[in-house]
C-alpha cells in the first residue's frame, strides 16, 4: 500500500468538512503505520494498525456504521487507529475511541465513535 490507495470518507473526518478524499499510505514495510493524505497536501494524519500496539482491541461497529460504509461481512474492513504523535514513543498516543474503518472493496472511510465503552481518546502506545 506504499504507492497510496485512494480512500473516500462517507462523512468528513470531525473538524475537516471541506475534506472527503484522501490518500492512504503505508509508511513502513510491517504494515503497521499509515498517512492519512488529504491530495490538496493541506491535512494529514498519521494512522496505525491497532493490533500492533493493542493486541485486544476488538471494537464492535453499529449496524448503522456497517450500513453506512456497505459492509457484507469482518473480512471488508481495515481498521486503523488515528495517532497522536509525542515528542516520544513513549508520550504518542492512540485514539481508541473513534477508530477509522476502511472498506477495502470500494475505498469507502468512515471514523466512528464508539458508543457503550469505555475506551481512550488518548490511549498510550503499548512497548
């Protein structure tokens, strides 16, 4: 996924309105981290894999935001969790809360927000 796969968000990413398309890339070859780019160059945001620092993380999606994104089964999606870098490994952090979901059929995105847990907007990043 180096080259860039085109990613096109259902609804625009919270705080981006104006932003809808994006470029994914991967960022190394273990396929854990990803940019997020929008192609005007005026946003970015750097995205992980979420079993590479939370083995457990297993987020459930709502029919709704399954309907929303045309999923038929687990096997469509790629989740990504949206990271905050620190000044450190060890200060960057992972936002649980509201995990971006690709359908890899068609390239369709949506950030959800997960209702009924407990899960971090800032997780620390697992060693």
């Amino acid at each position: 996924m180096s080259d860039g796969r085109q990613v096109r968000f259902v609804t625009p990413l919270p705080g981006l309105p104006r932003h809808t398309d994006y470029v994914l890339r991967g960022l190394e070859a273990s396929g854990t981290l990803f940019s997020l780019e929008s192609p005007d160059d005026e946003v970015s945001l750097l995205l992980a894999a979420p079993w590479a620092f939370f083995p457990d993380y297993a987020p459930v999606l709502s029919d709704e935001d399954v309907d929303l994104l045309g999923l038929h089964g687990a096997e469509d999606a790629l989740l990504f969790v949206v990271l905050t870098p620190g000044e450190s490994a060890a200060a960057s952090t992972a936002n649980l809360l509201a995990p971006v979901v690709l359908n890899q059929r068609d390239g369709s995105a949506l950030q959800v927000l997960l209702t009924g847990t407990d899960h971090p907007v800032r997780a620390p990043l697992a060693a």
